[in-house]
C-alpha cells in the first residue's frame, strides 16, 4: 500500500493536472485509495476463468472496487473459444487487460479469426 501510494503521490506531484493511474498486484487495507489491483499472473485455462469472477466479487466486497484479471490469461495460449468467453466476462469487471507473456499467441480478438471478432476481421 505504501509503495501505491509513493507512486500515487510522486505522479500528482509530476502533473497536478493529471489524475494519477496506479495498477498494483498487491496491497492491504487503504491501497483502494491509490491504485487499481490486477489479480496478478493467470493461465490460460478454463479453471483460471472461473476463479477470476470470485476474485474480482470478493476484492469488491473487501474495499478494492478497481480490479480484474489479464483477459485471455497472462501464461499459455487461450483458444479461440476461451478467449471469446474470457472478453465477455471481462467487459462486467471494473478493470481488464490483454496481457500476455512473449511466448503466447497473440491475445488481441482479431488475432482468432471470426470465432471471436467477426467485426475486427477484414472482408
């Protein structure tokens, strides 16, 4: 939380006239007040779908309202199917990203064809 807040504090002083955007990973009571959480690294896999909802209702519940999950997964490939599902749930979360390590397939809807993003794809 401190180090949220260090950031916070340090970019309001670069820019008064800029609201400062902070994303943490970690923190306790009163980090809210300073920055967005993301639920850190996740798998591209069906399981790491599911736990995302519960993480993101309970963070809510316990005073963190800005968070969410790297959409798709952050390790591994998503298929096109998990990954058209992942961006569906994702866009109820306060907060989303597409977030892939370097060895994954691109986590872009138009990198899936039609199956995820007709309306992205050339015709």
């Amino acid at each position: 939380m401190l180090m949220a807040r260090s950031t916070y504090e340090g970019m309001k002083l670069a820019n008064e006239r800029k609201r400062p955007f902070v994303l943490t990973r970690a923190g306790f009571v009163g980090s809210q007040r300073y920055a967005a959480m993301w639920t850190r690294d996740n798998v591209s896999n069906w399981p790491h779908l599911h736990m995302s909802i519960p993480m993101v209702l309970n963070l809510g519940l316990s005073g963190q309202p800005n968070s969410g999950p790297d959409i798709g997964g952050f390790v591994g490939d998503a298929t096109p199917k998990l990954f058209g599902r992942w961006m569906g749930v994702g866009a109820m979360f306060p907060f989303c990203r597409g977030h892939s390590t370097k060895r994954s397939v691109d986590h872009e809807p138009w990198s899936f064809g039609e199956e995820v993003g007709p309306s992205f794809t050339n015709k």
